[in-house]
C-alpha cells in the first residue's frame, strides 16, 4: 500500500486495545478553516439533531452520507485517513465512507453521551461485520475531562457486540455488562489537541460526559467501511461506492464554504433510534 500512514507498532495497539491516537494528524491551519467553516455554516446548523441525554441535556450532531466537493468532504476523503483506515480494516476490499458526524458540544450545555458501541447502532442497520468498520474523530477543538472528552474502555472491542437499550433518546450498552467491563479493563481519557485523530474499532464502548466548562467541544467522526462489508437495512449508497480519495493538500486549497451535500441524517430516519421491541430488555438495565 502506498503512503502508509501508521507504523507496525501502532496497528498492533489499534488491534490490542481497539482504538489508536496519531498526534498532529491535521495542521493548525487545516483544523482553523475547518472549524471556521463549522461554526458558521448554515447547512450545518439548518440539520443538526438534538438528541437527550438521561438528565435532559442535549447533544447536538449534523450526520450525512456522502462526502462533498468542500472542505469537509476533502477531509473525509484525504489519502492520510483513507490510506490509515485500509491498513486497519480487515479487509482488502476498497474504503467506503458510511458516513460522517459534526459533535457539538457547546459550553454548559452541552449533554452527554452514554455508554455504547457504534456497532450498537450499526448492528440495526445490518452490517455483517463489525472487523470491516472503523470511526475515525478529528479534534477541531481541545478535547480534556473538563470540557467533556472522550472516555473509552481499553480493550473492550474484543468483547463482540452487547446488548443496546434506549437511554433518553440515546441508544446506550447494557450498563451491567459495562460495569463488569470497567471491573476487568482500563478506562482511557482520550483528551485531545486541534488536528488530533483518533482510530477506533466499531466496537469499542465507549462514552463522553456533558461539557461543564466554558469552553466548547467540536469534533468530526468520519465512519468507513469496508465495500466486502454489505448492510441489509441501510438505504444510503455511501456505505459501498469506493471514496474518491483527494490528496491532503485539497482542504486548504478549497475556496468555498458549506457542506455539499443534500443527504442529511433526519432523526426519523435513523434505523439506530427505531425501537424494534428487543430494546425493552435491556432498558431497566440502563
């Protein structure tokens, strides 16, 4: 594989402990203009989803599926993560983009997130494979534990998919399996600076706590899967069309602003927050 983006010793760490951090992944100028672009988009602000948590604090996410000709679309579709995300994926087969997710979390208010596996989610959309699904978060602003930082338990993804139940408006892990988790593995702050990148395996649970302090936290989550990895209840077509990938000097060499897109997530549609009945189990639990 050409431009290989990660050494031998970090893809062991991201099979080991299911998730791996490359420092530095994106410039101070690229993350600017990205988050620049962010906070004053009305595409983005037009289609963000407010979601509860179990206090009543909305988390606030803008998803969609097919990645632009813009500035977001570029950093999604840049040789540096496509190439990253093929030397992890258990696969050969080509790097599609399922989709990508813009997390706002504003100061104060905020709210949290609770304990899950992506593939949780996923799992209702019927992917086959959770090995052949990867998320990778870009910090376009310092992630700490005042501010609401990611928190992940080490190792986890090696436990196989656990059972998912509504927490608020939230889909969230049986909170009885995540206590015997925190009992056997380690629990990881991953706070991050702007332009930190963050690999994790679609099962690897993980949270994040409201953000308390004055100061915001934005990330992007860009999600990739494998094109041998079909999903039977997915109505997108990103999930298995190739990504067309650009070279990492197009996010700066971009003029324009926006997202480029007209495929937005609408809550109503997400197969993830649809109860199917098999939620009710697991709810008390949570």
């Amino acid at each position: 594989m050409a431009n290989l983006v990660l050494s031998t010793e970090e893809i062991k760490a991201y099979h080991r402990d299911g998730y791996v951090i490359k420092r530095n992944f994106f410039s101070g100028d690229e993350i600017s203009k990205l988050y620049t672009i962010a906070i004053q988009d009305d595409s983005i602000s037009k289609n963000s989803l407010d979601l509860n948590d179990q206090s009543g604090k909305k988390t606030k996410l803008a998803l969609w599926f097919t990645p632009g000709n813009d500035t977001f679309g570029y950093l999604t579709r840049s040789a540096r993560i496509i190439n990253g995300a093929a030397q992890l994926l258990d696969s050969d087969a080509p790097v599609c983009h399922f989709h990508s997710k813009l997390m706002q979390k504003e100061p104060r208010v905020g709210g949290a997130w609770e304990w899950h596996q992506d593939y949780g989610y996923w799992y209702k959309n019927q992917f086959m494979y959770p090995d052949q699904l990867i998320s990778v978060m870009v910090a376009l602003t310092e992630a700490n534990q005042q501010n609401g930082c990611l928190q992940v338990i080490k190792g986890s993804h090696k436990l196989g998919r656990v059972n998912h139940g509504f927490a608020g408006e939230q889909v969230g892990a049986d909170m009885v399996f995540v206590e015997n988790a925190l009992k056997t593995m380690d629990l990881i702050y991953v706070e991050l600076q702007p332009g930190d990148a963050l690999f994790f395996h679609s099962n690897l649970l993980h949270r994040s706590e409201a953000n308390l302090s004055d100061k915001p936290r934005w990330s992007l989550i860009s999600c990739y899967n494998s094109q041998s990895n079909p999903a039977y209840n997915e109505k997108s077509t990103s999930y298995y069309t190739p990504v067309d990938i650009v070279p990492d000097e197009a996010i700066l060499h971009w003029e324009g602003a926006g997202v480029s897109t007209n495929d937005f997530l609408k809550k109503e549609e997400d197969p993830a927050l649809k109860d199917t009945g098999w939620e009710k189990e697991v709810e008390v639990a949570i």
